[in-house]
C-alpha cells in the first residue's frame, strides 16, 4: 500500500468505485495531482466534480481545496531511527521477544482451547496473516472462521455468542472497520484478542486481551515498508503455545 493509501486506510472503505479510482490515481500521480484544478482532476479520471468532492468529505477534508493543500505539503518518508534494513528488523524483532511474557500468553491460549469456536478478523496486508492463523488451526482441528470481507465484518456482532473466541489482527490497530466491529464484541461480552504491531493502538482499548510488537514506523518513496513480518511470529508463538496446552489437557 502507497503512503497516500495507507494515510486514508481507515476511510477507503467508505467510498465508491469511482472515488477509489481517483484516490488510486492520487497515489499513482501525486506530484501532477498537486497541480491539477477540481476540472481537471475530473475530467483526467472521467468523474463528475461532485464525485471528488464527495471523495473528499469521505476522507475527512473539508473539500478540493483542503486535498490540494494536504498534497502540497504531505511527505512521503518517515525513515527509521535505524538507516540500515537489517538494524531496523533486528531491534524489532528484540522488541517483540523481550516484551513476550509467555504466562500470559498461556492464559490466552487457554482461552482459545475453551472456546467452541475461534473466529479470525484482517483486512488488508493482514488478510494473508488471517488466512496463515486459521490455516494453523485447521491442522489441530480446531472450530474456526476467517473473515476478511468489509461487509461480513460489520455482521459479525450479529452471529457471535459468549462461548467465541474473536481474534483481530491489525498492524496500525486503527482500522475503522476493525475497531468498531470490537467494540461491539465488546458490549457482548464476547472474549476478544488484538494481535498488533502498535502497543498503544485503539483496537487494543476494546479488546478483553491484547499482545503487540513495538514496530517503527517506516515510509520510504510512496510505500509503508513497516515490517509485517513481526505480527507473523506473534501468531507462531501463540499457536505453540495453544498447541503445547492443548496436548497437556488431553
């Protein structure tokens, strides 16, 4: 996902075909998109003015106006305290191994092992990490749903019951899709887990329980190179850890 996309990522879901189409162009063309009149953007992706107005107010600005000054003055890199790729990866991953507390991650896995179903949550760049965690428990034969769709989500308080275990993955932790589905988990009482690479995200507030890697932020020439890789081996822990406790109860 480019910097413009992953800035709006909260908001995309709110617009149309044809809006997407004019933000994806944004992403492609910024530096003419910073140029370009109301008229001209239009007429360049085939739209009606009124379409990227709308884009607009979908996206949380005031209108045209305020997209062009946002444009003008939007950067496209947050480097890392580490320049170096193989420094960055390394005190991220020592981040995450040295946060770990493995008692209670046996707690939530004891969790997961009670409940009659497990039900995973991504969307996005997480979507592949959903589908690995529940490809992961389908090898034990555990009850599990993976759910990635947009409108599927916002369904989900309507079939889950207490006795679910739901699982949300997320790197920011901020995804509007997410964090309302939560809290209305929440309000159920229906047990909840965040895996995240953000400690401090909104997602984190509404679940019952939550385990995070502390992840630095990296934009590089239009792309999120935020390593994805940690969110991966916090999965692959807890499912040795939900695997371990469920081979001692048996």
């Amino acid at each position: 996902m480019g910097a413009i996309l992953d800035y709006f990522s909260k908001d995309i879901h709110k617009l149309t075909h044809a809006e997407r189409h004019v933000l994806y162009y944004i992403e492609a063309n910024l530096d003419q998109s910073r140029r370009l009149s109301l008229t001209n953007m239009a007429s360049i992706n085939t739209v009606s003015t009124t379409t990227i107005v709308r884009m607009c107010h979908k996206l949380g600005l005031e209108g045209y106006s305020e997209l062009k000054y946002f444009l003008r003055n939007f950067t496209f890199d947050a480097l890392p305290e580490e320049q170096d790729t193989m420094e960055r990866y390394e005190k991220d991953l020592h981040q995450v191994f040295t946060s770990l507390d493995i008692d209670y991650l046996d707690e939530v896995s004891l969790k997961m092992l009670h409940a009659k179903r497990i039900i995973i949550v991504a969307v996005g760049l997480s979507k592949t990490l959903g589908e690995y965690f529940s490809k992961r428990l389908m090898q034990m034969n555990t009850v599990s749903s993976y759910v990635y769709e947009s409108h599927m989500i916002d369904l989900l308080p309507n079939w889950v019951n207490k006795d679910d275990f739901v699982v949300f993955i997320s790197s920011s932790g901020e995804t509007e899709t997410l964090t309302k589905t939560a809290d209305k988990v929440n309000h159920l009482d229906v047990p909840s887990l965040a895996i995240t690479n953000t400690p401090d995200s909104a997602l984190h507030s509404m679940t019952n329980d939550s385990i995070s890697a502390h992840v630095q932020r990296v934009m590089f020439a239009g792309y999120d190179l935020s390593a994805r890789s940690t969110l991966m081996m916090l999965i692959d822990v807890l499912f040795e850890r939900y695997l371990r406790n469920a081979l001692e109860q048996k």
